[in-house]
C-alpha cells in the first residue's frame, strides 16, 4: 500500500509534519513496515480548509488531523489491510 501525504505550503501549514509522525508511529506499531511505503507528495489540487490531504493508492482523502488521525488510520489503511 502507498500513502502519500501531500507536504505542499496549505498542508504544511495545517499540519504535515505531524500527520507524518503520526503515521510513521502507528506503521511501526502495528508492524506494517512490509506492507505500508510512506512517501511524501506536492500539492494534489485537494486543499481542504481544514486537515492533510493523504492519497491511499491513489485514492484522495482529505481533512486529516491529529484529532481524527487513528479513525482514519483505523478505517483507511488497517481495514483495508485486512481485506486483503
């Protein structure tokens, strides 16, 4: 799975580095390191008032913050995961 968190300057601004602290903690926590590239990307045109844009193997989710980061962690990437 590629997660690909947009560090363009709006997301930045709203909280980038930490979404990526974040995510790279909860990888490692949950031992996903084979399963989960983590890779950075400009500005995917998605900028949303509030929150990170992340793409998901290439699907565009918006609105990430610390706040609602393992909901989206959980449902997003663990879920998905599981499915497979």
């Amino acid at each position: 799975m590629l997660v690909q968190i947009c560090v363009g300057s709006a997301c930045h601004v709203k909280g980038a580095p930490e979404i990526i602290e974040l995510f790279t903690k909860a990888v490692e926590v949950h031992k996903l390191q084979d399963e989960v590239a983590l890779a950075g990307c400009f500005c995917s045109g998605q900028c949303n008032r509030q929150g990170v844009t992340i793409l998901v193997d290439d699907v565009v989710c918006t609105g990430v913050t610390r706040e609602n980061f393992k909901e989206f962690f959980d449902g997003k990437i663990l879920a998905v995961l599981n499915e497979r």
